[in-house]
DNA sequence: TGATTAACGGTACATCTTGTATCGGATTTT
DNA sequence: AAAATCCGATACAAGATGTACCGTTAATCA
C-alpha cells in the first residue's frame, strides 16, 4: 500500500549524501561534528531537511549505527579455527574501521543519555556475539561462556579505548589457547589452595 | 618569595566553589556540563571569573582529575592477598565513586583531543599501577606483568565502561588465582598445540 | 489530466552560547 | 601609601540552536 507524494528514490538520495558525511565527520571530528550546522555547511542539504530528519545529533549517531554494515561471521565449525579468526576480525575492525571511532562516540553520547546506553549496549553486543557463537561447540554454556568471551575481548577493547594503542593480538591468541586448552585454569575452578585436575 | 596582590587564600575560595560544583555536575550531567556559562549559573561566581581559570571546559575536566585524591595502596607484601584488595578496591571506585564518571569523561574528552588523550593515558595508568606493583613479588616482569594487569582489570572495565553493569567482583578473583596458580595457562605459554607442563 | 501528498529549500526569528575585551572595586602585600 | 592581584559587571560580535512558515518540485492516485 503506497501513499502518493515524493517517495525515496534515486532522485532522493539526501538521507544517503547526509550520512555519508556524517560518517566522515564522525570519524575525523568526532561526534560533536553531528549538528544540523555542521552537516548543512558540509554538504550543502538544507539545514531544515537535516533537522526534519535528525532532530537531535544523537539521532545521526543512531542512524549511522543503524546503517552501518555488520560483517558476517564465516565459521567452520572448528572452534579453535573460529575463535582465532574473530580475534583477527576484532583487531582488525578496532584499528582502521568505523568501529573505534563508533566506540568512542557511544561511549560519550551513552554517558548520560538513556536512549544511547541501549544502542550502546545492543553495538557491544554485536561485537560480542561471534565469539559467544564460536564458543558454542566448546561446550561452555551460561556465566561460563561469558566469562570467556569476556577474557578474550575485554583486553582487546581496553587497548583500543583507553589506552589507545593497537590491540595486542598475539595475547589474545594465546588467551583463546588458554581457554580451550585449560579452561579449569580461568572457569569453573574453585576459589584458591586448589590444585587444578592433572592434564591426560 | 611571595608577591604582593591578593594571593589564595581563606577569603577567596572561588576556585574551590566552582570546582566542587564542577563535579557535581559532572556526575550528574556529564561533561557537557562543564561550560562556564554553566558554572556561572550553577555557582553565581562570574562568568569571567571561570573563564580567567578555565578558559576551556576540558581545562575544568583537567583541574578536577588534577585535585581528585588518588587512594594509597597499602599492601601488606602479599601477593594475592593485595591483589584481591585491589580488585575489590577498584570494583568499589567503578561503582559509586566518581571514577566511573571520570572515565567516562575522559574517554568522550580524550577521543578528539590530545591534551586530553595524555590525560586519560595518565589516569588509566593510575589505575592500573597499584596491580602493576601488587603483582611485583611474584616474579612476573615485563610483557607478562602487564598482560596479567591486563586479564585482571580489563574485563571490570568493560563491565563499567561499555556494558554499563556493576563490576563482576567473582570472576576477577577467580582471575587473580588463575594468575597466580597458574600462570603459564595465560603467559609465556607456547602458542598453541603444545599442551603445557604437568604440575608437580 | 489534474488534484493530492510528501520531500526539500529558503527565510525569518527569538534565544542561547561562546570568546574576548574592558572597566571599576576590593583586598593584601610591599 | 602604592602596587599588585583577584573578582564582578558589562558590552559586544559572532555563531549555534530550535522552531515556524511558505513556496517549489516531483511522484502518486483518482
């Protein structure tokens, strides 16, 4: 059922020509570069268009998100194969890729703006979820499984966060080892003065 | 040798008043807060007054991480023991104190500002130093200190910063264990295929 | 074909913020 | 008493923000 007037079509690509400066501006300038100003003067939409479309910046920061491409895992089914591959993916997309800089500017919009923090926490847990189904044939479940994705990623994420260098990736190979091989070492053992099982 | 003028003193405790009404809005408000038109009104203390001492609102930022009381780690030599302490210290400092807000600010100030950037890389190491030295009399030195500082803190940042959850107390304790029981599960292990050393 | 509808551009306007400059008053040290 | 320093107040230019309104264009439907 279509309703007359100006559909979006390829005689209507502004929403396209806005975001895709706003992507550049997001990610040379940063996230206070999203304004109905900045994007006006960058590419030449009227103001009010970008205001009709975007009310706030927040709003083109979502969109942005929305828009972005998800890269699709390609797993074997061998878990130590998958797991290695995903940590090159995540290195890879945290050092040139949209997703540092789409890291940085959630975790500042989503500060102190409760619509963000959800779309913050839905974006980590996009990151997340290819390791969580790599795991699966591990036979991890539950807290387990987390806890290791956790461990995996966690150390990547803070490289490229905080402490704003490349992400170490060999430490995170042997961390994925480390869980395969010995999980008793990190999940699952008791407290401490335990030793873990002798390995067969 | 002093100067003659009106030094600081008890009777011009303006720098004081703005400042603790800047980390009040800080972590009410985030760091958006921190213009001086924004201090003014919150503080009645004149707009050009706030300009003369923070002529930027990261300088305000600068200024309160500057005065924040750093905790003194008082470790008792013992390795797990102190390690437990700071996990359980730092746990407690991501939940409620202004830490998490501090992070937060930093981290959205720091994406696009290396004034700023130089002040994150010095708070995150504040962060991480009292682990780096608790760790010190187990004999882990170099690249392995600083991957188990990294297996240890990260995945509780990760909670605080980008999952927007409490701390996960349990699993970092069950980490420093794995640490220190067994460390060549996570460092200096081979890479992989190699099954590590029985224990004894 | 002709009316309807949606999208866009342009303008205008009030309001707020930013950054800077300048002036005078108050207070303390020399 | 004089000099130095801090503070408050005001003014100003420039820009940003948010909203409203109107005219135009183009696609759709009767």
């Amino acid at each position: 059922m279509t309703r007359p007037g100006r559909p979006a079509g390829p005689a209507s690509d502004t929403e396209a020509v806005v975001l895709t400066a706003a992507l550049d501006l997001l990610l040379t300038e940063g996230a206070a570069a999203l304004s109905a100003q900045r994007l006006h003067t960058a590419t030449g939409v009227s103001r009010s268009t970008v205001y009709r479309h975007w009310p706030t910046p927040h709003a083109v920061l979502a969109a942005l998100i929305e828009v972005a491409p998800r890269p699709a895992p390609s797993h074997t089914g061998e878990v130590r194969t998958d797991l290695h591959a995903e940590v090159d993916a995540l290195c890879d997309r945290l050092r040139d890729k949209p997703v540092g800089g789409f890291l940085h500017a959630i975790v500042a919009a989503a500060a102190w703006d409760s619509a963000m923090a959800d779309l913050r926490r839905r974006y980590v847990e996009d990151l997340l979820a290819p390791f969580r189904t790599a795991l699966a044939p591990a036979g991890l479940t539950g807290a387990a499984r987390e806890d290791a994705v956790s461990a995996i990623v966690s150390p990547l994420l803070l490289d490229a966060l905080l402490l704003d260098r490349p992400a170490a990736r060999e430490r995170a190979h042997r961390t994925v080892d480390a869980v395969l091989d010995t999980p008793h070492c990190l999940f699952g053992a008791p407290r401490w003065g335990v030793r873990p099982p002798e390995l067969a």
